[in-house]
C-alpha cells in the first residue's frame, strides 16, 4: 500500500519519539499490504477498528496511541486523518476526522 503524506507520521514521531518505533513498524507492515478489503486489515491487524467511509483506526503502542486511516482499496492508498494520543482520540470523531496541514 501506498502511505500519502507520510510527513505526518514523521513529525509526530519528533513531538512523541516513544511512538517512533512502533508508527515505524506500522509503516513497513502498510507498505508490504496489499488490501482489497478490510478483511485484509484484520488478518494483519487484528485489533484495527473497521469503520464507515473505508476508515479505520489503528492502535499504536499498545493502544497508547490511535491513528485514523482512510483506505482507497481501489488506488492501494492510505490517508492519514489523524494521528494521536488515546485520550486526544477519545475527542474526536473518527468517521469525519481531517488532519490539519
């Protein structure tokens, strides 16, 4: 799969470095995916939250942190739409979620 905007991820790592391994490994698994469906998702990640709007959320460092991922099957791209702490999380909602550039 194709990661867009993987500066995102790469500036959040600088704020939060103890996420930086852990988004790193997330990373290479997403770019070794290829996903047609979200089934795909659950088979490598089986605590990943499929939603409405071909989202998901993943959780990150033993759900120390959760990102939003939109997931164009049909292009093999993934957006990221949010990227944060678990209580930061708990503030947004995920279905509707923009990152901020």
């Amino acid at each position: 799969m194709r990661i867009v905007a993987i500066k995102i991820l790469r500036d959040y790592w600088i704020r939060h470095p103890a996420a930086k391994s852990h988004l790193e490994a997330w990373i290479d698994e997403a770019r070794q995916g290829n996903w047609q469906q979200p089934s795909d998702i659950k088979a490598v990640f089986r605590h990943a939250s499929i939603l409405k709007n071909r989202r998901v959320v993943f959780n990150i460092k033993g759900n120390d942190y959760r990102m939003v991922v939109a997931v164009a099957y049909r292009f093999g791209a993934l957006y990221i739409k949010f990227i944060g702490t678990h209580a930061e999380y708990d503030t947004i909602d995920a279905e509707t979620v923009e990152m901020e550039l």
